[in-house]
C-alpha cells in the first residue's frame, strides 16, 4: 500500500504588521535637475521617511522640469512624511533646476523648515577641455 502525498493550498501567511514610528525631525533632499525634480525626505540617520517626483506626481516631458512640478512634488513628499509625525526638517538642495525654490516654497506651506543648504557639487578644475579644431 503506498502512501499518498497530501496536497496543500496556497499557506495563507499572517498579514505583518506596519511598524508605526513617528518621527519629528527630518531631511530634506532635493535633487533639481534640468528635466527632474526627485525630493526625498529621510530621518536624522538617513533612512528613507518619503520620496516624490515629477514623474511620480503625473508630469511628463518637458512639465517635469518645471516649478509647478517642484512644488507639488514637494507638497506630495511632505504630506506622506507628516503622515509619519514630522513637523520641522532640514533641506538640502542639489541641482540647478527650475524646481529649486518652488520646491523650498512648497516644503515650507506644509513643514517647519529650520535650515537650508546648497549642496550643489562644483567642480574644482572642471572636466577637461575638448580637443582644439583644426582646419
């Protein structure tokens, strides 16, 4: 007589449990390219509280470069961080996009800003120059 094999369902895991912190103090970093603006907002040791975008907020093309779209994306990345108890934060700026000070604008309508900084990288020498035209 051999054995059969029970055949079992799909095992129903116990749903985890989202792991509540608040967090009253944060960073603020935003990256403002020519064609983005990314904003991500992280607590004092740099773990990731919140995160928006142009392209995550619907714009697209040349609308994702924009200030509109930096204050919105800003608005958005805010919102979810207060979510999570933060009520003052830090920014950091990088980048020279149009997005820069509207973002700044947009942070500030819904957050406590205590501090802003440029962090925006400038080459000492700069790239090295391209090979003299001959003709």
């Amino acid at each position: 007589m051999a054995k059969q094999a029970q055949v079992k369902g799909p095992s129903k895991k116990p749903a985890r449990k989202k792991w509540q912190r608040t967090i009253p103090m944060g960073i603020v970093h935003v990256s403002a390219t020519f064609n983005n603006t990314i904003v991500t907002i992280t607590d004092p040791a740099g773990n990731v509280v919140a995160w928006s975008s142009a392209g995550k907020c619907k714009f697209t093309g040349s609308k994702k470069s924009s200030a509109f779209a930096g204050t919105v994306v800003a608005q958005q990345a805010a919102k979810d961080a207060q979510a999570a108890g933060m009520k003052e934060c830090e920014v950091y700026l990088k980048g020279p996009g149009a997005g820069r000070e509207s973002a700044v604008r947009g942070i500030q309508s819904l957050l406590n800003v205590t501090m802003i900084k440029d962090k925006t990288p400038v080459p000492h020498n700069g790239c090295r120059a391209r090979k003299r035209r001959r003709v």
